[in-house]
C-alpha cells in the first residue's frame, strides 16, 4: 500500500489518533518527507510545540517515527531530525488485532466460567460471590439484583472473534 493510501484509509486515521490524540493528529496526519526538526513542524503545522514533541514521542515509541541526534558545535545544543517510518503501521495494526483477539477469547471464557447478577435500577453488574455477599441487594440503590442471561454478549464476542480470525487468518 502506498504511503498516501495508508493515510486515507479510516482504520489508520483512526489507529494514529488513538495513538497521539487530537492535538497530536496534525502532526501525524501530514508527516514531511526527509527529516524534520520538532520546531521545523510546530511552525509549520501551528501547534505548541509541546504537543508536536508529545505526537513525536508517542510515534516514536510505536516504532512509527525514528529520531538522529546533531550537536551543534558553537552552542552544543542538540538538535533531533525526525524521520517518519509509516511502513510499520500495517504491522503495528496486525499486533493491535492480535491482543484484542486474545482479550476478546479471555473475556469469552470470563462470561462462560461465571454467573452474573444485575441491578436493574443502576445498571451494576455482579458476579455471583459478589451479590451473594451483598445479599442480592444491589449497594447503591438497595434494590435486589437478579440472575443475568449474558448470551447476547457471548454470542456478540464468538461473531467477532470468529471476524477477527478470518481477518488474521488464525485458526480457532
């Protein structure tokens, strides 16, 4: 895929916001070609320049954005030359995929090795120990708490999960 295509694909707006928030978009949304100093794109993009070193260290620690050090040798400031590397980002949404699959099968097992009370009135969920020792009685509001049917969660989870393998193309 193109460099300009991954960033018009709505899955990779969306996986670079969640990175660096909608302060940090700017800067991930519209990476320059060749190296580029923080400074160099806070002015050019018209943001603080706290915010742009911020999007740079959250790229950077996603493997997303690569730094070079330079001294100058008068004042013997450091100088950091960005370098974005969006070639990463299809293998960075593929991990992303991998660890919601695996939280998606735990979670499955959660609602299938346990018994799930509810209190109707604030929306509180309970496992049966819990509610058990609470007497059945919700703590907020004291109403009782009854058995909750969770199979419209469990079989929402098995449809994505079985969505998910065939996008990863993982066998159960």
């Amino acid at each position: 895929m193109a460099f300009e295509d991954l960033l018009d694909d709505p899955v990779v707006q969306k996986y670079l916001h969640e990175l660096v928030g909608p302060k940090g978009m700017p800067v991930a949304a519209a990476p320059p070609d060749g190296e580029v100093t923080d400074e160099e794109l806070a002015e050019r993009l018209g943001l603080e320049l706290n915010d742009v070193r911020r999007a740079l260290f959250i790229l950077y620690e996603n493997d997303l954005a690569t730094y070079r050090r330079v001294r100058d040798e008068d004042s013997g400031w450091l100088t950091y030359l960005w370098t974005f590397k969006y070639e990463n980002v299809p293998g960075n949404l593929r991990e992303e995929m991998d660890r919601l699959l695996e939280a998606l099968v735990d979670r499955r097992e959660y609602e299938l090795e346990n018994e799930f009370y509810l209190c109707e009135v604030c929306s509180i969920r309970f496992e049966f120990g819990e509610a058990m020792d609470l007497g059945f009685e919700c703590p907020e509001c004291g109403s009782a708490v009854e058995a909750m049917e969770n199979t419209d969660l469990v079989d929402a989870m098995d449809d994505r999960i079985e969505r998910l393998r065939s996008e990863l193309a993982v066998e159960a």
